[in-house]
C-alpha cells in the first residue's frame, strides 16, 4: 500500500494502490439538495517517503458529486481501494498570534479524488459476510439447521508444502498443463506426440570420494605402466678430445 505526489504543470498528483480504509466514510449532504455538491470524507492507511524506509500515516481522501454517492455506499473500514486525484492543500486558523505578531495558520492537505477502484475484503470482512449468509440460508430452511459450518473454514487457502520440478509425462496426464500453465513444446502445445521424456540426473557422490569412472581411468594407467615400463634414455657421452702442446720456441 503506498500513496505517491508528482507535480505536472504545477498541479500536484497523488495515487494510492491497495490501501485500506482507516475508518466508515462520512457524508455530507448538499444542503440545497444538488447532489453535485454532496461531499463524502474517508480516512486511508498508506505509506509515504523514501521507499528504502517508509513511513505509515493516515491520509484524508475527498469525493464529490456522484463519486461521493459511490464511495459512501461502497467503501467501509478495512475496505481496500485504489485511487488517484489532485493534492488540496488548505490554511487553517488557528486563532493564535504568533511572536511576529501575525496569525497563525496550520496547513491540511487533502487528495481529491478523481478516481477510485474499489479492491477485495480484508478476510475479516469476507466472514462476516458469507457467515451471515449461512445464517441467511439457515433460517430460510434451504441449509439444515444442525449443519455446523463456518466462514473459515469454506475461504480457509490450502498452499501446497513444496513445490515440485518439471514433468512432460505428468503434464501430459494433467492435460498439457504444469500447474495453472498451459504446456508448449518446441512443436506445438504439449501432446503424447512430442511429450519428452525426462532426463535422468546422476547421484552426486558423496564429499570425499572419487567418481568411479575416473577412478577406473587411473588403476588402468597404473597397471599399463607396471607391465611395460617405458625405458628412460641414457645420457649421451661425452666426445673424447686430445689436447695437443705445441712449443711456441721450438726451431
């Protein structure tokens, strides 16, 4: 639930996505009876600032004319709504003077609304109106008295414990469908014709331990060696040289 201002030529804009009714809306009538004046006032629980660390606050939304018609007949507390208007700020006396000697003035803003999309029930709401129903249903005979059940546990959600991979065979038998999606292939949507079969997944083996393949590898290396030695080259001998002394004064 957040509320968001932007300016656009001046006029400052407000939008509000899935935030809920503070408190009952209150209406005030036209006094001269023109419905085009009837004005309702409905307080939001939303989020302002920075969206790294928001904060929650109460904010008054303003309807007029037939959307004040609407929004008192539909909105009611823990009701969601989105919404969307232009920001109303008004000064407010106070009565008091200040030091400077002027008056002093609080200052109220206000979003007037000029759109709004009424969302779901708060699950509170949601009971209370499908056990009145029952109740409704009870007394009218089309539901046995002594059937004892509630709200609760008719809207009660059953989430799966996990979640599990992907199976062209088992998305086959729950006709082309993983989940909630309809399956496509590579040749068209899912059918027994191009229905894959998985792939299946190697064990990994344990921390510690070498994969026995490599393992294979390594002792036939080994015997290879032992059997057929690889016989090392000798060092090359040196060239025998003779050194031959010749007497530089010998006539």
């Amino acid at each position: 639930m957040a509320d968001t201002v932007q300016k656009l030529h001046g006029i400052q804009l407000c939008e509000g996505i899935n935030v809920r009714c503070a408190q009952d809306p209150v209406f005030f009538a036209s006094k001269d009876g023109n419905p085009k004046r009837h004005h309702v006032k409905v307080s939001v629980i939303t989020s302002q600032g920075l969206k790294t660390a928001p904060k929650t606050c109460v904010k008054v939304l303003d309807f007029f004319g037939k959307m004040a018609i609407n929004a008192a007949q539909l909105l009611k507390k823990g009701q969601e709504l989105s919404y969307r208007g232009v920001e109303n700020y008004r000064n407010v006396a106070t009565g008091e003077i200040g030091a400077n000697g002027k008056q002093r003035y609080d200052t109220t803003n206000t979003c007037v609304v000029t759109w709004f999309e009424v969302g779901k029930e708060s699950f509170k709401a949601q009971c209370e109106r499908v056990n009145g129903r029952i109740q409704a249903l009870k007394a009218a005979g089309r539901i046995p008295a002594t059937v004892n059940i509630t709200a609760e546990e008719l809207l009660a959600i059953e989430r799966p414990a996990w979640l599990s991979e992907y199976n062209p065979q088992a998305a086959l038998t729950a006709g082309g469908k993983f989940g909630n999606a309809k399956v496509y292939s590579g040749n068209g949507w899912l059918t027994a014709a191009n229905a894959v079969a998985p792939q299946p997944v190697a064990a990994a083996a344990p921390a510690g331990t070498i994969d026995p393949g490599i393992m294979a590898q390594i002792q036939s290396l080994i015997a290879g060696a032992a059997t057929s030695p690889t016989p090392v080259p000798a060092p090359e001998a040196a060239a025998a040289t003779t050194e031959v002394a010749v007497d530089p004064f010998a006539s």
